[in-house]
C-alpha cells in the first residue's frame, strides 16, 4: 500500500530552527508538496521537489532525496505564527495526491 | 477576491439526509478535487474532475456524488448521510489538472448526527 509517514507533533522554540521528516512508499514519484494548515484553516501551499535536492524559499526549505524515500521542511527564525500542521503530500504515479497526516508544529515563546 | 469559496462554513445535518456542499472557483481552473480530512488521517481524495463534463473517482468516493456542469462550479452531493461521513470536506482546483499545484477552498465543516 500507499504511505506517509510523517510525526505527530514537534515542539520548538521562538526564533529557532525546526526540521520536519517525511518519508514516503508510494507507487511512483511524480512529485512531493508541503502545505501548511492552520488549525481551523484551509492548507495552503509550502513548496515543491520533484528533482533530489534543497529548494529555499525564504525563511522556509524543503529538501528531496528520491532513492530513500525522504523529505524534509527545515523552518528557520522561527515566529509564533508559524505555529501550524505541516501536511507532506506525495504525488503518485497515476498523478494522485497521497497525503500524510500531518505535523502539529507547537511554537513556545 | 480571486480564489475558491465554500458554502456552507458549517452543517448539522440528520442521518438519512441530502446535502448538498458547494464549491465555485473564479481562477478558471480546469481541475477540481473533493477531500475529506479526518483526525488523524491524511487529506482522503473523494471525487475529482479534470475539466468541465468530466469527472472521476477518489480513494473514499462511496455515498457522494459530483457533477462539473461548468469550469466554476463543483457540487458534492450526500444522497442520504451517515454519521462516518461527519468530517471537513474541502474543495480545491489546480490550473491545468493533476500535474499542478493544487489551492483549496476554505472548508465545510459537515455533523451528522
């Protein structure tokens, strides 16, 4: 089967850096999305790799390594309202989304 | 304001009951989706359309229904709910269809009792 796995929760503190692991079985690779929901909210759009590597976006980068099945969303100069779910989403090789359940990241001051 | 809009925010709704979510996008995007998000659970992919006239079955497309009559507009129908189906549904649409980066509406907080 099809799988995310990504954790659950991740605490970190205010103007620190916080990396968050998504590792991912799916039947084929076409690409992998991070989104970010506030509770309450719609998701919205993060980044996405599709080729191995680092794609910086500000205070916000995702990394991809497709032979290991591995990604990560590295959040630096953290800010209380960075306090969300990080949702990593794979898609696969009939071009569907396949989503984890998401990180709840919790910011403390 | 461009982008998707969701009605209702919100809906108690009995078990045996019709409902009808709606969705309207202004982007003029081709493709549309209908998830589900459960607690714990990753986004669930109910029904999608990839253009106008055209639709096609997620991974939870059991007890709903869709049609894509225009670009705009992508109604999810419950013909009789049940109380499984309690959870935020959420549209989105991408420009040009499954290769694109998918925006999503603001949500449907849907209850059945």
């Amino acid at each position: 089967g099809q799988n995310i796995d990504q954790p659950t929760e991740m605490t970190a503190t205010e103007g620190a850096i916080v990396q968050i692991n998504c590792t991912y079985q799916t039947s084929g690779f076409n690409g992998l999305f991070w989104y970010q929901q506030h509770a309450g909210e719609a998701p919205t759009f993060l980044s996405y790799n599709v080729l191995d590597g680092l794609e910086e976006k500000g205070r916000f980068s995702s990394f991809l390594s497709r032979s290991k099945g591995y990604s990560y969303l590295l959040l630096k100069e953290l800010q209380m309202k960075d306090s969300a779910s990080y949702l990593c989403a794979v898609r696969d090789s009939n071009y569907q989304l396949i989503w984890g359940a998401g990180t709840k990241l919790i910011i403390k001051p | 304001i461009a982008g998707i809009t969701q009605a209702p925010t919100s809906q108690i709704l009995a078990a045996g009951r019709r409902m009808t979510l709606r969705c309207t996008q202004d982007m003029r995007h081709n493709a549309m989706y209908w998830y589900r998000q459960d607690l714990g659970l990753g986004l669930r992919l109910i029904h999608y359309s990839n253009t106008a006239g055209t639709t096609g079955k997620g991974e939870v497309p059991d007890g709903y229904s869709v049609s894509r009559a225009n670009t705009d507009d992508f109604p999810l129908t419950l013909a009789s709910a049940v109380p499984s189906q309690t959870s935020v549904y959420f549209c989105a649409s991408s420009e040009k269809g499954s290769t694109d980066t998918q925006y999503f509406g603001p949500g449907t907080r849907l209850t059945v009792l």
